[in-house]
C-alpha cells in the first residue's frame, strides 16, 4: 500500500472527488426516486411545509423523513429555508406530476427493481452478453411489462413524458406534408404521431400498439382523434397497409439485428410503392463523447436480449438487409435523429 500522502497531488485528489461522486450515483437516483414515489414535490407545490407536516401527508417517519429530505437538499432538489420549513427549487420542480415534461415517473422507474435489479448485474451482462433483466425475473422485459400493470403504466407515462421533450424537435426537422396516410409502429400512448397531425392538417395516421395497450388507451386521449386509427397487433407479424411512411420511434434499439430487419420488412410489405420509413433513435457516434447514449445502451444491454444503441454504419446494414435504402440521417435539436430509408 502507498504510505499517507504519498501520491495525493491537487489534481490527483479532483479526480479522487469527481470518480467518487460518479460512483455515488446511484445512492443520489434512489433519493430522488423516493421523493417522486412520495410526490414531495406536489405537496410543496403551494407553499413551503414542516417536516412534520410532510411526514403526516406522505405516511413516512418524521425523522427518517428528514434525513431523505435534507439529503435532497444537499445536492439541490428542495431547501430547507431559515425557518426550517422545505420549499421548491427549480430542480426539484421536474418532479411536479401534473408538468407535461415531468421527470417524475422516469425517477420513480430508477427506484424500481425491474431496473435496480438489473443494473446491479451489469457485470454478468457483459461477461455474457446477454440481458441480466431476464436472469433476474425470470422473464423477459415485455413479458414482465403484461404481468406487471402498475409498472407498465408508469414506464408508460415515463416514455410519454420523454417523447413530449423530443417531438417538437422531429416535427420541425422532417417534412411530414408530402404524405397522405402515416403508421406510427409501436407508438405508445400517440403523442409523437398526435404532434405531427397537429402541423399537418392533411395527414391521417394509424397508432399500431400492442392489443393490451389499444385497450388501455380507452382512458386516453389521443390528439386529434378524429384522424387517428388505433389499431392493436404484433409487428413480429405483420403492420398496417397502405402507409406512405412508417416510423418507429426507439423500436429498434429495444431488439436484436435479425428481429429488427424482421420489423422492417414487415414495413417494407406494407408501405406504398414509394413509402419511407423512419427510424427515430439515438445514433452511437464515434470519440465516445455521447455520455447519455452510452449509458442507455448499457440498459438496453442489461434489459433486453440483443437490444443496443446503433452507430450509423449499424443502421445503414439494418436497412440494407431488410431491403432499404439509408437516405439520410437528419439531427433533430434533441439527442436523437432522424433515420430516413426508402425501398430499394
């Protein structure tokens, strides 16, 4: 061992600090998902509270409670103000449930086991390659999705949240006049299709979804529905005809290259003579620079067999395979693009 002190230089001791925080991280996601489980952030929404107060409100130890909350306000996400009562900060406001943006189910799958389990076996996933997720439940992730309603209807809300963050961002980067009729494949609750046919008065989709999910949109309105067909099967199978563009918003990265161009032929079948199709994902870019897309192509490791964040060399062989051809890849101002593809 390094005798004391020995070695301990400034810039030694910042990466010590910096390494240190990131290895914490987890401790800081499991804070936040706790106060989002117990929408601490509702409650305060109106008027700074007391801990007591707080702890009445959300069924939790007074004293346990502030030990949560004044951990929360260390690293900015509520304060505790001169008269010892915890108010909102700018931080803590993502985690309001009624914001269109709201981070607040996205936290609160953090705190899950469905993804702190299966991140706790990362290790085994990459001495394998195949996903800890399945080890660990003994299911696979859709599967666990259909036996586990609750959690289904927040990782719903979660993606529905995110989606509204980036949908301005396609709207405003692909024309989506020229088109009659557009099938959005595994749209989830229909926001990004919703959007579109809000800019494009002219354009009528189709929300192809899992039947259960179908089901489940009785209780949620869908943009102008008016214009939406909402129709439910397994893209495994086959999709709605007649589409001049089909997207597939974070499909892909969710299943292995064979599954995948079996999505996209099914497309292929479908689609007019002169249909497009639209992958609508994170593009994996060279340097490693890209930290979030990095990450998350480690969850598709640990959650999904054969799921990954692709690089643009990855796409252009998908569509090769499947009878496409990459037109282009459009940037969008959020973290991801625009795949383009149109038939060989």
């Amino acid at each position: 061992m390094p005798k004391q002190n020995e070695n301990l230089d400034m810039e030694t001791m910042q990466h010590f600090k910096k390494v240190f925080d990131m290895a914490i991280g987890a401790m800081k996601s499991q804070v936040i998902s706790a106060a989002a489980e117990l929408k601490i952030a509702d409650f305060l929404k109106d008027a700074p509270k007391g801990i007591d107060e707080i702890a009445e409100h959300t069924g939790t130890n007074s004293s346990a409670l502030y030990r949560l909350l004044r951990a929360l306000d260390s690293i900015g996400i509520f304060n505790e103000n001169n008269d010892g009562l915890f108010e909102l900060t700018p931080m803590a406001s993502v985690l309001l449930s009624d914001l269109p943006v709201s981070l607040r189910s996205f936290a609160m799958l953090t705190g899950e086991r469905a993804w702190w389990n299966s991140w706790g076996k990362l290790l085994y996933s990459v001495k394998t390659g195949k996903p800890s997720f399945d080890r660990v439940f003994g299911m696979d992730f859709v599967e666990y999705l259909e036996k586990n309603p609750g959690y289904a209807d927040t990782f719903n809300e979660c993606m529905t949240s995110v989606s509204i963050v980036n949908n301005p961002g396609v709207v405003e980067s692909y024309n989506f006049s020229d088109f009659n009729k557009i099938v959005d494949v595994g749209g989830g609750q229909g926001s990004l299709l919703s959007a579109i046919l809000e800019a494009n008065e002219g354009v009528t989709g189709i929300l192809f979804e899992r039947p259960q999910m179908i089901r489940s949109l009785n209780n949620y309105k869908i943009g102008d529905c008016q214009r939406i067909e909402c129709i439910g099967g397994d893209f495994f199978r086959s999709v709605p005809d007649g589409g001049d563009v089909y997207i597939l918003k974070q499909i892909i990265h969710d299943w292995s290259d064979d599954l995948c161009v079996k999505i996209l032929q099914n497309c292929k079948k479908s689609m007019v003579k002169k249909g497009r199709i639209l992958v609508i994902e994170a593009v994996i870019e060279t340097g490693n620079a890209d930290e979030i897309s990095n990450l998350f192509d480690l969850h598709m490791l640990v959650t999904s067999e054969g799921g990954k964040e692709r690089s643009a060399f990855e796409f252009e062989s998908l569509f090769r395979k499947a009878g496409f051809e990459l037109t282009r890849i459009i940037k969008t101002p959020t973290s991801i693009n625009i795949i383009e593809g149109q038939k060989r």
